[in-house]
C-alpha cells in the first residue's frame, strides 16, 4: 500500500469516482454543505450543475436546516440584497451586496442585476423566505380591476416566477380590501414549499388559501386567521409569523401560520413588553441565528424637546419554540451620536449581518443604514459610545437593504417562470427612465404584461460619498 507523505504531497480528490455515487447518495453529501459551497460545485461539470440544481437536493438541504434549527449547528451567513422599488418608473431592481465593514456598501462586477416590472402594476416586496423574495402587484390606474399578480425572484441566479392566479375562491369585485398577505414556508413531513395568502371578501371576513410550490392552482384552508396580517413578518422554525396589533392598540401579538398542519395560532411575545402606546411601531420580527426574533426600539420621548434622547434596543429570541420561551440576547445602549436624533418609528427595516443587525431609516430623502458590529462582544449588555461598533451607510434615495439565508432553492421547473431579457449593451446604473420606458414599450408589443431585465454591470457603489460629511 502507498503511503503518503503528507508534508510534501496531497490526496487529490476523485471527481470520477464522485460522480460515479447514486444519484441520492451524492445529493445526501451534498445537503450536509453550506450553500456557497454547494455552490462551488456547479462549476465541476455538468452532471453536477444538474445535481446542484435539482429540486430534491433543495428540499434535502431545507429539511436538514430544520432539524437543525437552535442547535448548535452553525446557520447560514447572512446575505445583503439592495432594493430600489421605483413606483413612477413602475419597476423593481435588485441584486445581492457587499459591504466593507466601515461605510461602503457595493455590487460586484459579477452579481446578477435583476430588473422586473409592468406598465400596469406596481411591485412591492411581500416577504422574504431564505433567498427568495416575494413581490406583490397592485393595478396603476384607480378602478382597473386586475388579476391579482404575485412573483418569487431569485436575486442570486436572476430567477423570475409567475405565482399561478387560479383560485377555487371568487373574490367580489366590491371586495372592501384589495391587499393580500403571503408568507412562505416549508413542510417538513411532506417535504414541500408552500406559500400561503391572506385577504378579505368581505367586511370583517377573511380567507385563506395555500399553493405548493411547483402546482398550477390554490386551494381554499378551512380556517382562517384571528386577525389581520401585517407587512411586519419573519420566517422561523418551518413558519411563517406576523407582527399584529393587540386589541386595544397598545399591545402586539404574533399570528403564525403551520405549514406542515396548515393552520394559523398565535405565538406569545416576552412578557416584558406590556403595554405602551402604539407599540407595534417600534417592533419588528426577523429570523435570527436560525431562530425566530423580536427587535424592540421603543424609548420614552422627552415631550418638551420633541427628540429621542436616549434609546435602548432590546433583540429577543424565541429559545424554545415548544414552550415559547423568550430570552433577551442583547440589550444595546444606542449613545452614539449617529443614532440619537432618529426617530424610533423612522426605523423602517432590521435585518440581521454577519456580525448581528443593521437598521434602515427613511426619516429623510436619503435613506441611513446602520450597521452593529458585535463580534467582539460578550456580554448581553452593550454600551454604543463611538467604540467603532456602529457603522453608518448613506444611500443615495428611498433605498432599501435586505437581508436573506442562502439555500439551494431554485425557480426552474417550478412554473411560469418568465425568460429574461439578456441585455449586455446597458451601461446605466440605475437604468434611465428613458431606456425602460423602452424596454416595456417593446414588451407589450409581444402581448407580455411583466418585463423582465437581467444583466451584469460594472460594480458600484450604492454608498454616498465617504468624503461628504453627513448631517442629522
């Protein structure tokens, strides 16, 4: 037998021999990895671009984060993906970031730029489930009773899906709300994707319906919520949650949805939030290290002043899920001076980063993103005082940073997924009002009601100019 000499060579790995494994075999390695690594394996052949991108190693892959969720299993990096929702321009634009770790948020030469939108309908993100955004449409023009319209991107493979419109419910045309509430999840027994949706056919009635991913129509749910959905949601543990108000408005509760029995329940937030009023606005939920969270920034407001003096903000984590157990993970003393003039309810999006959470405000033209930075920290009790934990990030507008788990989630086979216009000779960034106008000029005349961009810019930055001193 040879032996070998480890200090002056290394075992090369058979990729013959791996590609030889049965097909469920080497998708059961696979789902073991982390998806940037996973990854990693389109680029060996084709026969592994195919495994990579089948539905099954997908599922396998999702199960495996399920079971586990709160262990000490190491969840996936998150990842920051920009939103530009530009409703005069009637479309949407989003690709995948990176940031520096000081003040410079940037898209790389090689990150998928996806353009998507209709000269009928505004879009607007619905929820985020893992790296799959979901967008809403609602009709441009004051009583054109539409189809309602429902997409699932894909921002890191530019992958656009139609949601199927049948329903086995007839919404009246008289219907008191025309907003639908959607939320994803995955069925753990079943091993399947499912969106759910959410909406009134009439006061005070509401009603449900679910979609496996990958089938051609909804089916009707024999319960419905307690209460109405929020654009304030999270997914965590396999379901799908809500921030909703309580019944006297100075009180929240969270309505989540099982995906596995197909039935909506409310889940408990910490006892220690009470009752203040409107409370909802300072909360926000997300999915944090796996688990589910509850962000508080409430603070009492010096009356006479009219500012936001001092401001703690407290993240709290479902620990066990089973019992609903809250547990405070950290409570950060914001005294940094690039923090204490914002309004807590100008806050309008918290995500979570490598390095714990960031913050969007929207209190001016511009849009401030801050960054805590707590890798070094121990303790659950953290002082801000300009020890360089807190970045600040000025963007240049209305913009939006998100932020998603990676999966090997992919739309192909799934349904109407709509082919991408692939245009190279696109030199803007952003793209010109002009040049979409264009784009969906040329659209129509093929009978198509969406259009949809994919291209590859040079890289950019969406940062203000770090020389340009900014103003509270």
């Amino acid at each position: 037998m040879r032996r070998i000499d480890c200090n002056k060579e290394k075992p090369e790995l058979d990729l013959m021999a791996i590609g030889a494994l049965p097909p469920e075999i080497l998708i059961d390695i696979l789902s073991r990895l982390p998806v940037n690594s996973i990854c990693c394996m389109r680029c060996v052949s084709k026969a592994f671009l195919k495994t990579v991108d089948d539905l099954f190693l997908a599922t396998m892959h999702m199960r495996r984060c399920f079971l586990t969720t709160c262990s000490t299993t190491t969840t996936e990096v998150p990842r920051l993906v920009f939103l530009d929702e530009r409703p005069f321009l009637r479309y949407a634009l989003l690709y995948p970031l990176k940031y520096d770790g000081h003040d410079l948020l940037t898209k790389s030469k090689q990150a998928i730029v996806s353009y998507f939108g209709s000269r009928r309908r505004f879009y607007s993100v619905a929820f985020v489930f893992c790296n799959l955004f979901g967008f809403t449409g609602k009709s441009c023009f004051t009583g054109l009773n539409l189809e309602r319209s429902c997409l699932l991107v894909n921002p890191f493979k530019g992958e656009v899906l139609i949601l199927p419109s049948v329903s086995n419910v007839q919404v009246p045309s008289n219907s008191l709300c025309d907003v639908d509430w959607y939320g994803m999840g995955f069925d753990n027994i079943t091993n399947n994707f499912k969106i759910v949706r959410v909406y009134t056919i009439k006061k005070d009635y509401l009603a449900a319906e679910v979609l496996v991913l990958g089938t051609s129509s909804w089916r009707e749910l024999p319960t419905v919520p307690p209460c109405f959905p929020t654009c304030k949601s999270a997914y965590s543990h396999g379901d799908i949650h809500w921030l909703v108000h309580g019944d006297d408005g100075s009180s929240v509760r969270i309505l989540s949805f099982d995906f596995h029995k197909e039935q909506f329940y409310l889940t408990p937030p910490p006892t220690s939030l009470g009752k203040e009023p409107d409370l909802w606005k300072f909360l926000h939920l997300l999915n944090f290290r796996g688990s589910l969270a509850l962000v508080n920034v409430y603070s009492s407001k010096d009356r006479d002043m009219e500012i936001w003096r001092r401001r703690f903000v407290e993240i709290w984590g479902l620990k066990n899920y089973n019992n609903k157990e809250w547990v405070l993970n950290y409570k950060l003393d914001l005294e940094d001076d690039l923090f204490v003039h914002l309004k807590p309810t100008s806050l309008s999006k918290c995500g979570e980063w490598e390095h714990v959470i960031f913050f969007n405000d929207e209190s001016n033209c511009n849009t401030y993103t801050f960054f805590v930075d707590l890798r070094h920290i121990s303790t659950k009790y953290v002082l801000l005082e300009g020890d360089g934990s807190m970045k600040c990030v000025l963007l240049n507008g209305q913009l939006i940073v998100h932020s998603c788990t990676g999966s090997m989630i992919s739309l192909n086979n799934c349904g109407d997924l709509v082919e991408a216009e692939e245009e190279q000779g696109i030199t803007e960034f952003p793209m010109s009002r002009e040049t979409w106008r264009n784009l969906t000029n040329a659209a129509e005349v093929s009978g198509r009601d969406l259009c949809y961009l994919k291209t590859q810019t040079e890289s950019a930055s969406i940062s203000w100019d770090r020389n340009i001193d900014i103003y509270f």
